[in-house]
C-alpha cells in the first residue's frame, strides 16, 4: 500500500498540490476579508473539491492508459481500491488542517494575539467534510467501474432522485407555515447547537456509507477488464 | 522440467470474437512462442493470465497456483511486456526503473543498468520522447531487472531494428539458461520463434489449433506442392489446409511420415516453417485468381 500511496505522489504530485494551492489562496481571501467567517465556510471551499482528488487521479491514470500497467504490477486489486480511499482520508485530513491553520492564522492576526485552537468552530467540520466526504463516497464505484463515463452517470442519477425529491416535496407540502426550507434551516441550527451529536451523527453516517461504497467499489474493481 | 503455467479449457466471450478451450502449458528451462495473426486472440490470452481479464470460464495456474487469487507473491514472480507500452509518459527511464523496483522485492539494480547500456537507453529522456522501439527496449529492460521466473511478453519484437531484435532474443536465451524460468512471447513474426523457441502454441480466431515442441511440430507436418490431382487423391483425408494458386496446389498435411508413397511422381515434399502452419492451416484452398 505504501509503495502504491508513494507512486501517486510521485506520479501525480502536481494534480495534488495544485488543487491544495488554489484553495488555500480562494480560502485565505475569504478568511482574510472576514476572520471571523465560520470555518465551515473554509473547509467547505476545501472539502467541495479535494476528496474528489483521487478520482481525478484514477480518471488520469485511465485516459493515460497505465491503468492497465498498474493493475499488472504486483499489488492486488483490492490495494488499489483501498487506495483510493485512504487518499480521500488522507487528502481530506490534510485539508481540514490546513483549513484550521488558515482560519487560526487570520483569526489571530485580526486579533493581534495567538487565539488560541479551540475557539475554532469544530461544527463545521462535522457540517462539511463529512458529508462531502460522502459526496465522495458515492460516485467512487461508478468511476472505478467506468471511469469518467460512470462519474457522469453517478450525478445523472443523483440529479433524477434531487428532481424526484423536490417532485414529492411539491405533491406533500408540509403545514404552511413550516416548510420543508425552514425545517431544514431548523435541523441545521439544531445541529449547530449541539455538535457532539452532528458529529457522532455525521460519524456514523460516514462510516456506513463510506464502507458500502467501499464494498462497492471493491466488487466493481474486481470484475473490469483491461 | 515442469509447468510454470497451465492454462485449462479457458473461455472469454467478446460477442463478436471469442477465445474458446484453450489448453495451455509453458515449462520450465524453455521459450514458448505464441503465433497467431493479428485478432487471433494472442493479446487476449496474455491478459487472462496476468489477471486483467477475467476469464468466462477455465483455470489459470501460475507456479501451480490459482492465477484468480490476486497474489501480490504470484505476480512479484511474474515480468511482463505489454503491446505497445503506455508507460508514464513524462518520468524519464531512470525514474520508470525506480518507480518500477519499489513492486519487486528481488530488483535488480546492476541488472537494469546492464540493459539499458545494452539497449542503448537515454536515462534521463522522457517516456513519451523515445521512440516507438526504445518505448519497448525500456518495457523489457523493467521486465527483466526483477529475476523473474515467468516473463509475459507480448509482441516483444514488434518496433525494434533488426540488430537490437536479435539481441533481445538472445536475452531471452540467457534467461532460459536457468531451468527453473520461462517465456512466454507472443508474436506474429515467425522467424524470431524459429530462432529461439523450443515450444509453440498458435492461435487461429481464438482456438488453439496446435501446440507442442517445436521441432516435432514441424516434423509432423509437411508441405506438399502440385497439380488439382493432389486434392482428390488419398492426401485429401490428411490434408488441413492449403492454398490454390495459378501455379498448383499446395497443402499441408498431417503425419509427414509415410506420406512420400502417397505422392504423385511430379509432387514436391517439403518441411513446412512455423510460418506455413501458421498460414495453411485450417485455410480452405480457394480457386484461383482470375487474371
């Protein structure tokens, strides 16, 4: 797995730094403009695009045509798939810590004083990365399966079912004065107020979704053909 | 000697081409050659065994193993040549050998210096600048730097120069020196088999129509040239194959022994090449060309 985890850094270190840099630049603007902006808002402008990252590396090594190569070379099938997920994690980890540091850089020079770590809004965290690391989660078996034709068909789908949802939402109003919109706003707040539950809830929402998707994908490595 | 790879009654269906029962053993201490004409399903069956395909039905053992394992140990054990290499394209070659070394525990440094002095290899030229012929060079020189004891080689030959062609098959005869290794290489030039290979398998549209060592292969067999007569006359049950031209017919036939005294006074008998029963067999004989 190490060798397989140092062969993408060597190989597609630029489409790894690459995304890091824009962000942390698009992230330190904002923080800057607004230190006291909710860190969500910086992890979410990290986390929208980096646990995409390794399925872009996966699209790359298939439009360049090792794929076939790699899959050839000693490493079962199953490493490869595993991967990708550690990428995910790892590249998402390294997101949410630079997020922080960015968000304690700012925060602290507006304050002109060291703020000290935990005054940070660990909420968003949970609020963001997770789902989007869920985000990532789903379209990872199609892509593994049929590559950027899969991806396309993954969001195809997710777009039906949002169309589908909002469809039933419209044919089963709630009370008039609720609201699907406030109601949602109400779960957010609700969540916001009492992070230990969002996380653990996020937490396990994450964790099952994740290792489905890995089972998934697994299944869907294993059977294609090169 | 023993099998270092069998192959049993293995099925892949693509709809429009399908590779069907093949039998197949490469042993030790020898070069087993896989001829066929291009889409006769050489590449397909390269690929079953490395496990990029899976099979439809049929087993595949490698060193008496289960190929379907997915065995990190199994394939560390295992180099191999791709047809046309698509290498990373922008890592020079010195980057692909370190790249490459960190997969085999048994890498051999010393080796892959002494290929890429013997292919003339430029180390520090990206992938995607060399040449069709020295893309290839540098696939067989990560092929053979790691000892391994079964190399998979698909169209080995293809793109390189005659003079680096030669050496590449004498490489190949250095390797078999040790009895515990193999080739197998699948190509469509004939004469880089006749020149190295003790074994033969050949593909036709996804059968496996012969297989065997080579010289009795091609002693069993013989060529026959003359007139209409020979097709009706009692070579015809031998026959399997043939071609018709303006000038006469020729067949190939099965069971060179005794076949003299069935000949016609003015028939000539000749030994076939590999590159004969390649081309003769299982052809119907056509009429000829009208002019």
């Amino acid at each position: 797995m190490l060798n397989l985890l140092k062969r993408d850094l060597k190989l597609h270190w630029c489409a790894m730094v690459l995304p890091y840099v824009i962000v942390m630049l698009v992230m330190g603007a904002i923080v800057i403009s607004n230190p006291d902006s909710a860190l969500a808002v910086a992890v979410t402008m990290g986390a929208l695009v980096i646990p995409f990252l390794p399925m872009a590396i996966h699209l790359r090594e298939n439009s360049q045509g090792t794929l076939a190569d790699l899959v050839a070379l000693p490493g079962s099938r199953k490493a490869l798939v595993s991967l990708r997920y550690i990428e995910a994690l790892l590249f998402s980890a390294v997101m949410v810590s630079l997020a922080h540091l960015d968000t304690w850089s700012a925060q602290s020079a507006a304050a002109h004083r060291f703020v000290p770590f935990d005054v940070l809004d660990r909420t968003g965290f949970a609020l963001t990365t997770m789902p989007l690391l869920i985000c990532f989660a789903y379209p990872m078996p199609f892509t593994l399966r049929w590559n950027g034709k899969g991806l396309a068909v993954a969001f195809a789908i997710l777009y039906v079912l949002i169309l589908g949802i909002i469809g039933l939402m419209r044919l089963f109003p709630l009370k008039e004065h609720v609201g699907y919109s406030r109601a949602f706003a109400r779960f957010v707040m609700y969540l916001m107020d009492h992070p230990g539950q969002a996380t653990s809830g996020f937490l396990a929402l994450f964790l099952v979704l994740f290792s489905v998707s890995y089972l998934l994908s697994l299944k869907a490595f294993s059977s294609r053909e090169f | 000697m023993k099998n270092l790879l069998e192959i049993r009654h293995l099925n892949k269906n693509y709809g429009s081409f399908a590779l069907q029962n093949v039998d197949l053993d490469v042993r030790s201490g020898a070069i087993t050659g896989l001829v066929g004409a291009n889409g006769a399903g050489k590449s397909t069956l390269l690929k079953l065994v490395l496990g990029l395909l899976p099979p439809d039905s049929g087993e595949i053992f490698i060193f008496g193993q289960d190929a379907m394992c997915d065995s990190i140990a199994l394939r560390q054990r295992i180099g191999f040549v791709q047809e046309s290499p698509t290498l990373y394209s922008h890592l020079p070659v010195r980057e692909l050998g370190r790249m490459v070394a960190s997969f085999y525990p048994a890498w051999n440094e010393a080796a892959f210096k002494r290929l890429c002095s013997l292919f003339e290899l430029p180390l520090k030229t990206p992938f995607s600048k060399l040449s069709q012929g020295t893309r290839m060079k540098t696939a067989l020189a990560l092929a053979l730097s790691h000892d391994a004891d079964l190399l998979l080689l698909d169209e080995p030959t293809s793109g390189l120069d005659p003079l680096v062609r030669r050496e590449v098959l004498e490489l190949l005869l250095e390797v078999i020196q040790d009895e515990n290794k193999a080739v197998l290489f699948s190509t469509h030039i004939t004469s880089d088999l006749d020149r190295v290979a003790g074994h033969v398998a050949i593909l036709k549209n996804g059968q496996l129509v012969l297989a065997g060592a080579k010289d009795e292969l091609l002693e069993s067999w013989a060529l026959v040239k003359g007139g209409e007569e020979l097709f009706s006359g009692p070579l015809k049950d031998r026959c399997r194959g043939g071609q018709r031209t303006e000038l006469g017919l020729t067949l190939l036939c099965e069971g060179a022994e005794g076949i003299k005294r069935l000949l016609p006074s003015d028939a000539l008998l000749e030994r076939p090449s590999l590159e004969d029963l390649v081309y003769f067999h299982g052809r119907e004989p056509e009429a000829p060309c009208a002019h």
